[in-house]
C-alpha cells in the first residue's frame, strides 16, 4: 500500500529543545515536502526535496532544517523550537502530478 | 508568485443541497490542480486531480472544473450529506501552493 509514514503524530515539547519529526515514503517518489498549517493559513511549504541531496526553501523555513540522505525519507528537525512553531505539520511525497500526504504531526511547543 | 483563494470561508447547509466550491489562482501557468479533503485534525484525502490538458474530472457525486485562462476551479457536490462535512482544499502545481480552505458543514 503506497504510504506517507510520519512520527511522531503528536509531540508536546519545552522551548529549545531540538526535536526531530520524521517522513519516509514508500513509493520511490523524488520530490517531497514539509508543511505547516494554521488556522485561516492554510498550509505553507517549508522546504522541499528534489532528490535525494537537494534540498530548498519553500515559503517559511526559518527556523527549521530538512536533510534528505536516502529518498525514502525526509526528516524536518528543529534545532530550537519556539511556541510560535506549534502547530500542526505534514510530509508529502509526489511523483509529477499527484501528491500523497502523510497522517500530520501535532506539534506544541511550550 | 502564485496565490490560491478559496471562497466562501465556511459553509452550512441543510442535507441534499447541491454545492459549489470555488478555488481562484492568480498564475495560470499551473501544469494541475488538486482538491482535498481534510477531516478535523486529520491528513489530507485527495478527492480529485485535473491535468493542465482537462477540462473536468468526475468522482461519484463530485465534479472538478479547470478554467486555466480565467485562473478558476470549481468542485461541485451534488445531493450533499452529513459525511461530507469536512474542510475542502485546492491546490496549484508544480510548486503545490494551498488555499486556505472551504469549511462546509452539512446538517441533517
């Protein structure tokens, strides 16, 4: 079953704490992504991988960090989050036309 | 850089209503647009995918319609129920950029 797998799903953490949330795709997919939604925001593009090794901004990055050594997976990392992070983040993998999301990760920082 | 609105916001109807659901994009230059449906604080369920080369597509009781030239989208849901109740979003490829949703609930 094509999956877009994400942990944890919800994760409560203290301000500057480093926490890592990970992604990982089972359909050989090149492209994925990392994004934030807020209320009345909808989501927004953190980053996004093209391929495994290449890695660029989307329209909010600051503050978080991506890497991407294999191509199934896709981790995001908060090297020192901060409450205005919390909110609710999803992974998606693609191949050309069609997206896949992952299940979203809850995230709140306190 | 390309922007997505979605409208209205939220919508309530009554059960069996026929809805529409619009979606405006300012670059026409899209190769597809998606619609989704998010159930509260879930993952996205993709309802829909037109390619840049249609016109519609047609899933059960919903049909997705692609304007490029004029930079509009509409998803129709015919004979509305409770299930439905859920938020709706478009979104623009390559770079996938979202609205910010339709929030529909239908009551019994």
């Amino acid at each position: 079953e094509a999956q877009v797998t994400q942990n944890p799903r919800y994760l409560i953490t203290v301000t500057g704490k480093k926490l890592t949330v990970t992604c990982s795709q089972n359909m050989n997919h090149e492209y994925m992504s990392w994004y934030r939604q807020d209320p009345g925001l909808g989501l927004r593009q953190i980053y996004y991988s093209m391929n495994v090794e290449v890695t660029d901004k989307g329209d909010v990055p600051e503050g978080y960090k991506v890497s991407r050594k294999e191509k199934r997976n896709f981790p995001l990392i908060l090297e020192s989050p901060s409450p205005n992070q919390t909110s609710l983040y999803f992974c998606a993998s693609r191949l050309n036309t069609e997206a896949f999301f992952g299940q979203g990760t809850r995230l709140t920082v306190v | 850089k390309q922007e997505v609105t979605q409208i209205p916001a939220a919508l309530s109807v009554p059960e069996g209503e026929n809805l529409v659901l619009n979606c405006s994009f300012t670059d026409s230059a899209i190769y597809n647009l998606q619609w989704f449906r998010q159930d509260p604080g879930k993952g996205l369920t993709s309802l829909l995918l037109i390619q840049s080369s249609q016109r519609e597509q047609t899933s059960g009781r919903l049909n997705a319609s692609l304007d490029k030239s004029s930079g509009r989208s509409t998803l129709y849901i015919a004979a509305s129920q409770p299930g439905d109740s859920a938020t709706y979003l478009c979104a623009t490829y390559n770079k996938l950029i979202f609205g910010a949703g339709t929030r529909l609930a239908v009551h019994p």
